[in-house]
C-alpha cells in the first residue's frame, strides 16, 4: 500500500506542478509577455530627453519596432534605413487624415510600384520629434506598422551592435 500511496502523491504533485506552470504561463502571456517578444520596444517613452541616446533592441524576428507618432497620432515603426522615405500604409494615410501629394514609382523588395508622396508635420521616435518629414504612401502595402526609413533616419547617428540600434541626434556644429 506504501508503494501506492507514494504514486498516488507523485500524481498530485505533478498534477499541481502542471497547474501551476499554465497559470504563471498564462498570466505572463496576459501581461504582454508574447508582445515582449515581438516588440521589446513597446514601452519606448514618446516624451524622453531628445539628447539621451535612443536604444532599440532587436525583436526575434530580428527587426526594430518601436511605438512612435506622425503628426501627434500613436502607430507602430518598422525602422528601416533601405526605404527612402517614411512610408505609410495606404489605409493608414487615410485614418491620419493626411493628403497624397504627387505620385511617383517606387522600387520596392516586391517589385515597382505607384504610390505618391505626402509631407508629415510631424514624425516622433522616443524623445526624438522632427518636423516636415517627407513621407510616401505605397498602396500594396499591408496593415498599420510604418516602415521609418531614411528621409527621418538620416537625421541621426545610427549604430548598431550585439543586437541592438542606438539613435542619437548629432551635436550641432560650433559656428566660429
């Protein structure tokens, strides 16, 4: 009887340890645990000191996601420093209100594509705001995440290294 009794424990110590963990695993995915791993920029600060370094870590997908804002309106960045321009999903230039301006042809990863251009107000990154940013609207372009590419980039030193982006603005040049 010890012996069943002993297997009997072992059962109920598993069964409790198997409960346990789904409850610590559901309340970390509850607590954004799985969007921490998808985006561990999420809780980048819009209003942070513009002359403290920005870091950005790496998501596993090995992409730099942050939360910013165009023209004071939250949306979701895809840094990328091979698009020319910031660019804004279609839907999204219409839900931010914004005005096509011109249109021009655009090589892009999936081939060339007619889209127009569109002047920001404004573009902010972290602690890091920046006015009258040139920006374009491809309308193959998916979802609500804005690819921030050079025409805000190249503003900044950009430095990448063990998985992570540090953006700085550049002092200003002494005059003399």
């Amino acid at each position: 009887m010890t012996r069943r009794a002993g297997t009997q424990r072992t059962g109920l110590v598993m069964m409790l340890l198997f409960w346990v963990v789904l409850m610590v695993g559901g309340t970390w995915w509850l607590k954004g645990g799985l969007e921490a791993l998808q985006n561990p920029n999420a809780r980048v600060v819009t209003s942070a000191a513009t002359s403290t370094p920005l870091t950005l870590e790496r998501n596993r997908a090995g992409h730099f996601r942050a939360p910013g804002e165009i023209n004071g309106v939250p949306v979701t960045f895809l840094l990328d420093t091979g698009a020319t321009y910031v660019a804004v999903p279609a839907g999204l230039v219409d839900s931010l209100g914004l005005e096509r301006g011109r249109r021009v042809w655009f090589n892009t990863a999936n081939g060339r594509v007619q889209g127009a251009l569109v002047d920001l107000d404004s573009v902010s990154l972290g602690g890091i705001r920046m006015r009258n940013v040139q920006g374009s609207v491809s309308p193959n372009m998916q979802g609500d995440t804005v690819l921030l590419g050079m025409s805000f980039l190249r503003h900044l030193a950009i430095e990448i290294r063990e998985g992570k982006m540090v953006l700085t603005l550049p002092e200003p040049r002494g005059q003399g």
